[in-house]
C-alpha cells in the first residue's frame, strides 16, 4: 500500500513523535547536563539562607538548637570561633545522630562523664579546617567584613557575629559539599536509557493509534465531501469521538440536503415550467412570421398581431420574474434581517393599487383594517405577498366582481385575509394549491406560471409565521396569512 507523505494521520504521528523527542531531550539536558550545575546553585542558596538566619537569631539563648537544626537541615557545616581562631562552636548534619548513639551506648554515667567537653559551647566539637587560618585572614582584610570562596567541590562562607553570651565579636564560617551528585548522575543516566526506551516505543505506539484514530473519521468525512462533489449522496458517516467532526458531518448533510433540493428545484424547473415557457415563444413567433408572410401590408391586422406579441411577451417575462424571485427566496433560508413593519400601511398601499388598476373592469375591493398593526419583517416581501394573494383573488372572483381585504389581531397574531367569491377550490385541489407549479391547467389556465402562492408561502415561512387557505365550491375561497404582531394600535 502506497504512504501518502503528506496525509494528515502521518503527519499527526510524526509531530506525536517528535514532541515525545523534544520531552525526553530536555528531560536529559536537565537531569544530566544542567543537574550538578542547578545543585551546586540551590546548595549555595540555601547555605547563605542558613547564614542569614544565623545571624539574625545569634544573640538568642537558642542559638545553639537553631544551628544544629539548620546543619542537620541542609546538610552544612559551621563554626563559630573568636577572632583568634579559638573553637566557641561547632555542629555539622551528623551531631544530633551521634550524640544520641553516644548516650544509647553509655555504659556507666562515670566513663560518660570522662569524655564529655566540660565546656558547654565545646559539645560536638569537630576539628577546625586547615585552610582555617586563611580563612580568617581574609576575613580580616575584606571590606565588607564577608569571606566567600567557591571551589569545585566547596563553598565557603563566612561573616562577623555577636554570638550569645560572648562579650567579643565571633566569627561564623559555613561550609558545604559541592559535587555531590556524580554518582547519582551516573545512575540516574542509566535508569533515563531505559525510561527513554520504553517511553519512546510507548509513545509510538500511542501516537500511531492516537493519529489513526483522528485520520479514520477525517479520511471519511475526506471521500463523504468527494462523492458530493460527483453529486453522490449516498456516502454516510458514523457517530465520530469527537464533536467538531460531528459538526463537519453535519455540514456536510445539510450541504447534500442543499444539493438534492437544488438538483430537484432544477427538475422541477425543466419539466413545470418548460411548457409554460414553450407556450409563449412559440406564440410570439408564430404572430411575428405571420407579421413578415401575411399581415404586414395590412394595418389593423398587423396592429392586432402586434398586440398578441406583446401580451406574449409580458407574460413569459412574468414568469421568468416569478422563477426568479422564488429563486431568490430558496436561496435565503431564514438569514434576511427583519425589521419592524407596519402591515397597516403595507395591506392600504396594495389594496389602493388594485382599486385603481381593476376599476376600468369594475372590480369591488372591500377592506377591513386595523390601525398601526407592526410586526417584524420584510416590507418588499410581505408587500409581493399580498400583491400575489389578491392577484389570485381577482383572476378567481368569478361574476361577483368582489373581493375582500381584511386585517385584524387575534392572540397577539397578526391576521390577513383575502377573500375572493368565486366558485372555489375543489378538497383534492387544496392538497395542492401551495406547491411550486402547480400550474393553473388544473384551474382553468388563470395563472401564471404555479409560483404565486408558492411564493406567497415560501415569503411567510421566512417570516415564521403561517398560511392556509379555506374554500368552498360556488362559494369563494379565504386565503389567510398570520404573523407574530409586535405591537398594535386600538
């Protein structure tokens, strides 16, 4: 099977294995080549700590506890002489250890009592150093009245005290072991190899499954897009681990609901409206070769074949308008920002209009209007909406020459009514009445292309609000629309 180089699971697990690298690189630089340096520091600062305390606590009457407790503490050494070098005090981290083995193995209280210094400030004493009188001539000549050495393996401090119950300055000296981890370097050095073995092989291992486990879902979601791509819908994918893939899956299932409903939008387009569209083009071409063979010395034939090419042409273009604008709603899906709309105003600009536009033929337009009825949406929509509802209105009124605008609120709902008195809607036809090209052919060639109550409902879906329709035969039918009402005026 051939690796692709650059797939996101290999490229995952080179990057697990390469910070699991990095972990145990800075793991060794710390605990080999950085450790004794980073020892010797913290020794130093915690033997200048101990000196501060020292100093600080040294005309106590405790002081003696305090410096056998700080060199059992942090492992030092101290002294405390006169200027001349005479032993006042001594104590190192092993005092309180063999002090207690020495009274644990004291035979008789006499033989104790022969060996114990009979000076108190001389208990656990330990020899002075031999650079000790070096020391104190440095100390003599330092303007800071310090000392401070630092060795390979020693440090040195020491200062001028006034040490309890002493009427002369003291001196303090504080020394401490440096290097002290070379063997523990060495065996620390051989338990990392092992832990770097077993960790790095660990890790791999890990990584792989970790990387496969990420690439698995990823490499699906990869071939699911593909198969979109090629207008494959059949592609699915399972409940991932991991919600952000959840996530793109779920994208990518309402972009396949995106592409079916636009592939059946495109049927639906081809096979509805290509008849409606044939009609008229084969109208206007038909009356315009008439024009050019026959009717063009005749005038008023010529004039009324004209006339027909003309009303033609408004009606393809209407229908064109109408596949457009139903396009265009489609497209949107609840993302067009509404507003607050009065509907009041809105219902009265389109009824006047149809006063004026249906009063050569008579039309009677009666209205019913609430005062101030505001609810959120699109004025252009809601307006196309209601010019579309009392257009089929007026082409179904039938002989009554009569229908009926009304506006009311009712349960905080926002309610529009157009009623047409015409011979109505037959119940099987009132399954239908709201789909896309449902062409008038069923309704006695009145429409014009089956989108206008589509729209009409498509319009207040974005507005989430709801439409129906009532009818009965020979008596009219009431088409309704109800939208949340904002506020109203009484």
């Amino acid at each position: 099977m051939k690796i692709k180089t650059k797939s996101f699971r290999l490229k995952l697990w080179m990057y697990f294995v390469f910070f699991t690298a990095m972990i145990f690189i800075v793991l060794w630089l710390l605990q080999t080549v950085f450790l004794q340096s980073f020892y010797n520091d913290m020794l130093i600062k915690n033997t200048q700590s101990a000196a501060g305390t020292i100093i600080e606590n040294s005309s106590c009457e405790t002081i003696d506890d305090t410096i056998d407790e700080l060199t059992r503490d942090n492992s030092i050494l101290v002294f405390i002489t006169d200027e001349s070098g005479n032993l006042i005090y001594s104590s190192d981290e092993f005092k309180g250890i063999h002090n207690q083995f020495g009274s644990e193995n004291s035979g008789d209280e006499t033989k104790d009592q022969e060996h114990k210094p009979q000076n108190k400030h001389m208990d656990g004493y330990r020899a002075l150093p031999e650079i000790y009188s070096t020391f104190l001539d440095t100390l003599k000549e330092s303007e800071s009245g310090t000392a401070e050495y630092v060795t390979d393996h020693l440090y040195i401090y020491g200062t001028y005290i006034d040490y309890y119950n002493t009427e002369e300055k003291a001196v303090l000296y504080i020394s401490t072991t440096l290097d002290a981890v070379g063997a523990p370097v060495h065996i620390i050095s051989v338990q990392l190899i092992w832990v770097t073995v077993l960790s790095l092989l660990t890790g791999f291992v890990l990584s792989w499954f970790i990387a496969r486990k990420f690439g698995k879902p990823l490499a699906q979601l990869s071939e699911k897009a593909k198969k979109l791509g090629k207008s494959d819908y059949s592609a699915e994918f399972g409940k991932s681990f991991c919600s952000e893939f959840d996530e793109l899956n779920h994208t990518l299932d309402k972009t396949s609901e995106r592409l079916i409903r636009s592939g059946n939008f495109q049927m639906e387009l081809l096979a509805n409206v290509s008849h409606d569209l044939r009609t008229p083009l084969t109208m206007i071409k038909g009356y315009a070769e008439m024009i050019r063979d026959i009717s063009w010395e005749d005038e008023q034939q010529c004039r009324e074949d004209l006339a027909v090419i003309i009303k033609e042409a408004d009606r393809l273009t209407a229908l064109v308008n109408e596949i457009l604008e139903y396009s265009e709603l489609q497209s949107e899906e609840h993302t067009e920002e509404l507003t607050e709309v009065d509907l009041s105003h809105i219902v009265n600009r389109v009824t006047d209009s149809f006063e004026v536009l249906y009063k050569p033929e008579r039309i009677v337009i009666e209205r019913e209007t609430a005062k101030e009825v505001v609810v959120l949406g699109n004025s252009s929509r809601l307006e196309r909406a209601l010019f579309n509802l009392m257009d089929n209105a007026v082409r179904h009124t039938g002989e009554s020459r009569k229908i009926k605008v009304s506006l009311s609120v009712q349960n905080h709902k926002a309610r529009i009514d157009v009623t047409d008195y015409g011979s109505g809607i037959s119940p099987a036809e009132l399954e239908h009445i709201w789909d896309r090209y449902y062409t008038s052919r069923q309704r006695k060639g009145k429409g014009v292309s089956g989108l206008g109550l589509a729209i009409v409902k498509q319009t207040v879906m974005l507005h989430n609000g709801n439409c129906y329709v009532k009818s009965s035969e020979n008596k009219g039918s009431t088409f309704t629309i109800e939208l949340d009402c904002k506020s109203t005026k009484s």
